[in-house]
C-alpha cells in the first residue's frame, strides 16, 4: 500500500472529508512521526507497533570491486517492532489462506 492508496482509502471510508483533507492528515502524521524519531524519541501505537532508532555502530567494510577495506561510519536508522495485535493479524490472515 502506498502513501496515495492510504488517502483513498481513508477518503472513501470518511465521506465527510475531501481528498485534499485526507492526503493533509496523513501527511501531519507521517511528518510528525519522521520529526519525532529525528529527535531521538520512540513512537509506540498499542495495538500496531513501535518505532525507535538503533544505532549501528562503526564496522570495517569492503569494496566488492577492488577488495580494499573500508570503514563505515555509525549510523542511526529506524526499526518497526510490530505489536502483538498485528503478528497475530498477519498470522491468522497468513493460516487462513493456506
């Protein structure tokens, strides 16, 4: 699912609100949440999942071309931790179309 395939399907679900108003909300909330893990906090949806930053620290690396070692710097990246609610979601979609 994509960003625009998000705002259709809110759209079509709250009649009320225009297309426009759909794609703004959906683009608060993702801005929001990009800013908050910017800043080093972690966001938890009960029900959903959590997102945090982990840092990668510093590795030795190697150029696949030429074999030289390379270091590679620390890194902060996003992790998604899904809740309990969504891995049994997923699970029980996943089992019943076995």
């Amino acid at each position: 699912m994509t960003r625009s395939d998000l705002v259709a399907l809110l759209a079509d679900r709250f009649g009320q609100l225009t297309q426009r108003d759909t794609e703004f909300a959906v683009k608060t909330i993702l801005d929001a949440m990009s800013d908050a893990l910017a800043r080093g906090h972690r966001i938890e949806i009960r029900g959903f999942g959590s997102f945090q930053v982990n840092r990668r620290p510093p590795r030795t690396g190697r150029n696949p071309r030429s074999g030289a070692q390379v270091m590679i710097p620390e890194k902060l990246v996003p992790h998604f931790k899904p809740g309990k609610a969504l891995r049994e979601a997923v699970d029980a979609k996943a089992q019943a179309a076995d």
